[in-house]
C-alpha cells in the first residue's frame, strides 16, 4: 500500500469524525453508508487512490456486484 499524498484528505476527515464523536474503531465494523453512495463518491472524487477504493469495493461488495449482474 502506498503512503498518502500530501493532500490526501483521510486524515482531515478522520479528525472530523472525531470532533463528531464518532468512534472510527465502530465506523469500520458498521459501515455509516450504503456502499453504492460511497462507490459513487469515490468514482466523482476521480483521485486515483479514490478509484483504486472504489474498484476494490466493487469487487469485494455483495450488493455492488449484484446490480451490475457481474
């Protein structure tokens, strides 16, 4: 896996996860979003570490693969 750039916002976005009291730790056991509105998210992001995350979700995601038919 590759380092994040200088302008990759995660950790921004983790800090304001925080400030919302959200715990991360349950964030990542209980998806917060329904996978295709986080896949579409990250298709629009068009960042390529966005698209590398939205093709790994699509493959390994029930739902995703569902209603493409593949």
């Amino acid at each position: 896996m590759t380092p994040p750039a200088a302008d990759d916002p995660a950790p921004a976005v983790l800090d304001a996860l925080r400030a919302l009291g959200l715990d991360v730790a349950v964030a990542r056991r209980r998806p917060l979003a329904p996978a295709p509105l986080v896949y579409a998210d990250l298709v629009a992001a068009g960042y390529p570490r966005c698209l590398d995350a939205a093709a790994r979700l699509r493959s390994a995601d029930d739902l995703l693969r569902h209603l493409d038919g593949s």
